[in-house]
C-alpha cells in the first residue's frame, strides 16, 4: 500500500459521480470490486477503482438516458397508433349507432301513422261485429262462483285497437 494514495469512502465516491450511495455500493457489490483497506467501519477504496466507478456512472448515465429518450419515443408513437386505431373503431361504431337511431325513428314514425290511421277509422265507424261484445268472450266478465258471488260485473264494450286509452 502506498502512503501518498488517497482512499475514498463510498459516500465520497457517490458525491462525486453524483449518484446515490445504494447505487455506487450495489456497482461495487455487482462487480466484485474489493476495498483496499478499512477504518472502522468504512470501506475505503483506491484512487483507480473510484475512476472506474465515476466513469462506469457517467457513461451508463449518457446511455441510459439516450436510450430511454428512444425507448419513451418508439413507446409513445405506438401508444399513438393504438390509440388512432381505438378512435377508428369508436367512429365506425358511431356511425352504425346513428344508424341505427335513424331506422328506429322512421319505424317509429310509420308506427304512429298506422296508430293514428286506426285510431281515425275505428272512431268514424259504427263499431262492427269485432267491436261489438261477444257472446263467448269471457275475457271481460267475471264469472259468478261460489268465492265470488257477491260480485257483479258486467262487460265493457271493446273499441278498437286503442280503447283502453279512452277509458
């Protein structure tokens, strides 16, 4: 060991390549790196091995950083692609959804002509025999038994399609 060589500590190490010290002890830890010697506690580790670390820091640092420049670009350009495809996709559902809304409002609209057209032709009319009640339709009349005999009903004329509007 030579006296005139200055020892570094790892957290003198890690404040002159600008690092956290977990980092520059993992490196060491990594790559075997051994201290030249100890005093107390500290590791202590030469001028050269502090070089070599410094410089593995600073060029993983360019590197690192060039390199998530490009990765966080290609990233968005095809979270851009994804998403131009989804916004497609949306559109031609959109498309087929007002479509559709179309096609229901014209069915709805012929529905109410044909209601309205029946409503008008059972009104000017004299009820006809389907108008008129039925001797055997029991739909209507509650029939008297035994539980139900205090009751009265009687039938009620049908009016067409739409006659349980006017009651």
């Amino acid at each position: 060991m030579n006296n005139n060589e200055r020892l570094y500590k790892i957290s003198e190490i890690a404040d002159i390549a600008k690092v956290n010290k977990t980092k520059v002890w993992r490196y060491i830890r990594d790559n075997n790196i051994s201290e030249r010697s100890m005093k107390g506690n500290a590791k202590l580790y030469s001028e050269y091995t502090k070089d070599v670390i410094i410089k593995a820091f600073s060029s993983e640092s360019v590197h690192l950083a060039t390199e998530t420049k490009a990765d966080t670009s290609r990233i968005l350009l095809e979270q851009i692609d994804i998403l131009k495809g989804e916004l497609e996709r949306k559109n031609d559902q959109l498309d087929k959804m007002q479509s559709l809304l179309d096609q229901q409002q014209q069915l709805n609209l012929s529905t109410n002509r044909q209601n309205e057209k029946l409503l008008d032709t059972s009104t000017n009319n004299t009820p006809s025999q389907d108008d008129s009640p039925s001797q055997n339709d029991d739909t209507d009349v509650l029939k008297p038994t035994e539980s139900n005999s205090k009751w009265e009903e009687t039938k009620t004329l049908k009016k067409g399609l739409f006659g349980w509007l006017r009651r």
